[in-house]
C-alpha cells in the first residue's frame, strides 16, 4: 500500500502544487531512490573489490541524504515554500546524476550498482518533471 | 517497483538473517510507516484545531525519526550487530504503539490519522515478528 | 570537545578543501542551524498562538532536514563532488534564508524565534563564504 | 554558540525533564556522536586498509543513523512521551557500546577511531545518567 498517495489526498488544505500525480511521483522516486543509495554502499562495502568503490559508496551516502531530505519536504503541503522545493529539487538532480554516473561504471559488475543507477536516473527524471512545472 | 527487496537478492554476502521476506516486509513497512508518520504531522499542522492535535503531531515527529533509523539499519546486511537490530526493533515497537494510540483518537475526525495508525500497526506487528524470529 | 574540527585534521587523505577553517565553520553552522531550528518547531508548537506559527513551523522542519544534509555531505572528505557541495549549499543558503525572515516576524514575541533566526543567517553567512570559495 | 542550551532555557513549557543539565549533556553527546561517527566511517573509506575497517565503518553508520535520531527526540519538549525516550535512549546506550567497542580495536592505528571510540563511551554515559534519573 503507498500510504503518501492516501495521505496527499485526504490533506486538509489540499494540494498547492496542480499536478498531484507528478508530485506523488516524485515524492515516490525520491524515497526508492534514498533507499537505494543506502543499500547500494552497503553492497559495496561487502564486495572484494571495495577499494575501486570508494567513490561509489561516497556518493551513495551523499545522494541518500539528498533525496530523504527532497523526499520529506516535499511531501509537506502545508504552507510550503516554493523556492525551497526549487533549489532542493535542483540538488537533487545534481545528487541523482552524479551518483547514477558513477554507478553506471560498475553496473557491469555489480548488479546492486545497476539497481541504483536506474533508481536515481528515475529520481532525477521526475525531479526534473517537478521542476520544470515550478517554472512556470 | 521495489528497489529493496531486489537490493537484498543481490547482495554479496547474501542475508544474515535467514526469513528475507520477513527482514524485507520489516524494513518496507519502517520506511512507509515513517513517510505517514511525516505526512500525518504535516496534515495535523494544517487542521482548524491544531492546538488538540499537538500531542499527536509530537509523537508523529519521533515515530518517523526512529523508523526512518530503524529501517535504515535493518537494510545494512553487511557485518551486522544483532544487539543493534534487537534495541532499536524494540524501540521501533514501543514508537509505533504510542504513536498508534493517539492517532486512533483522532481518527474518526481525521482520515490521515486513520491511515497514519494504519501504518504504525503494520509497522509494529513486523517489527514483532523481526524481533521474535531474532530472540530464538 | 567539537570532535569534528579533530576528525577533519585527523583525516587519512586531507582536505579536498583548502580553507580548513572555513569548512569547519559551515559544518558547525549546519549542525548548529538544524538543531536550532528543531528546537524553534517544537517551542512553537507549545505556544500558545501556534495558529499563527504555521508556517514558521513547517519552514524550521524544512530547514532542518537541509542543514542536516548539507552538514553530512560537507563532513565527508573522501572522494568529495564538487559539484553536489555546490548544489546543496546553495539550497542551504535558500531554506536558510527564508526561515530566518519567517522567525524574524515571531522574534519580538517569541525568543526561540529569535534564537532560531540568528542561527539561521550565521549559517546562512558561512554557506555564502564557503560557495563563493568553491566557485574560484 | 551552545543554541540548544538557550532553546531548552526559553521553551514555552518549561522542562518536563526535571534536571535541564543532565538532558543538555545527553543531547549534547548524541549529536556529538552522530557525527563522530559520519566522520569516522568517512575517514575509515579512506584508509588503506578499508576492508579490515568494513565492520567499523557499518557500525559507525548505525550509531549515527541511532544517535540522531536520539538527540532529535530528546531535543523535543512539547507532550513527551517518557516511554519513547526510555526505549531509544536504551538503543543508544547499545549502539554506542557495540560502536566503542570496534572503534577501540582500530585506536592504536587510527586517530579517528580513537576520536570516536571516545564521542561514543561520552555519549553512552550521558544516556545511562539520563535514563537511570527517568526511572526514578
């Protein structure tokens, strides 16, 4: 059950940004994606060849903060904030690339790096939707 | 899709614990549990009688701080500390029943109570049955 | 004892960032600013017009989980992107910001608002010190 | 500049904790802790020897992801729930003993471990104080 679509829907001020799917999406892919990030530099660290995942563990951390953090403020509706939303979603693009980049080098031999990496490139995809329609 | 429960398969180390679907439905219902815990805080702050709902927004804020801890260590396979996982399992019981029980107070008035008490009694029966299954 | 002026010394490959002071100056600020604006979001939930802290309220919550992110990910040295520090201390500065000028309305009535406010723009004064270090 | 020792000190409630000292100390450590410990598993990724620091490293994870967590519930006096903080603070006193303790192994060859070891035997004694004066 994904209890954040309930929830968006039976808040009591309604949504303040139109596009209630686009958001749920991006509230959703943030999550997975901070989930991800986690479990990917645990996996890392358990592999043989830890020491050629350095970065990869590093930026796993970096992106699993970043996108909990985007994950949390964006599924509160009251009273936001709406450059808040655009420079933390914008983090979150840059997170979710950097780290999909990095993971995208050892996907070939790493099943949990091949995970991540569409994990973040689909954080990053909705994130980028989110952003575009808070431009406007 | 599940990102975690794919992220347990290709491990490699594989599970320390030996139920992976209980271990997976443990962490699954942390992270959903922590999301509602956020969303129902948010929601309370936004009610016409805030000032009744104070205790429960309070409760809501340290549930979703210790699931949100709880599931994150629980998806950590690598070099795992059983004393670590029984503590913070317990204490992930003990926030999700009293978190529980003020929510069902207001849930006949408030929907995202509803479904935020919800939450935290999957979240504490999983967290039950995890812990149960680690004590034999 | 601030131990994370000790472990930024005490690192096995040094700084990536050259001016060491002024790092430790943002991680501390961080942590300062997220603590501070925690402690604000739960005075002001106590008070008695908590109807009219809403929104400072919701902005402390938002503040804090950044600062948080961005004092992880400045506290991590190996294997640094300079290009997510950018982008989250950027973000930083923006919540910053912007909960300081909501707590700076409550701070003749409120002192935590008050208290709260100045922790916001030290941090937000030593985001903008080191982003601009970062951009030379 | 201490903020949470002002925060606790202009709280609209006043303290449920009966000794102010003795929660500003606990508080204090966790944070503290927290973040020797995100510093100690970023400095043990540097290390030549990462793969004899792998154990290290998760259990640094751990105990900041618990000591955060703590700190953050603890820093919150609006309707406490004296259950919740008895539960978390027993985790954290066990976090930081099975953290200590593999940061002690690693002291004599690394000054971060033996940094940390210390934050973490700190923050466990601050908890014992705190929850033997809550069972009282």
């Amino acid at each position: 059950m994904q209890f954040y679509s309930e929830m968006l829907r039976t808040h009591p001020r309604g949504m303040q940004i139109q596009n209630l799917d686009m958001l749920a999406e991006c509230i959703k892919t943030c999550f997975e994606c901070a989930q991800a990030c986690t479990d990917c530099a645990d996996a890392c660290l358990a592999e043989e060849n830890v020491k050629q995942l350095v970065r990869c563990i590093r930026l796993n951390q970096d992106c699993a903060d970043i996108c909990d953090a985007t994950g949390r403020i964006l599924s509160r509706q009251t009273e936001p904030a709406v450059e808040i939303f655009r420079s933390q979603i914008q983090s979150c693009i840059t997170a979710c690339d950097s780290c999909a980049s990095e993971c995208e080098i050892h996907a070939p031999h790493h099943e949990h790096c091949r995970i991540c990496a569409l994990a973040c490139r689909m954080c990053q995809d909705s994130c980028n939707k989110l952003l575009k329609s808070l431009k406007q």
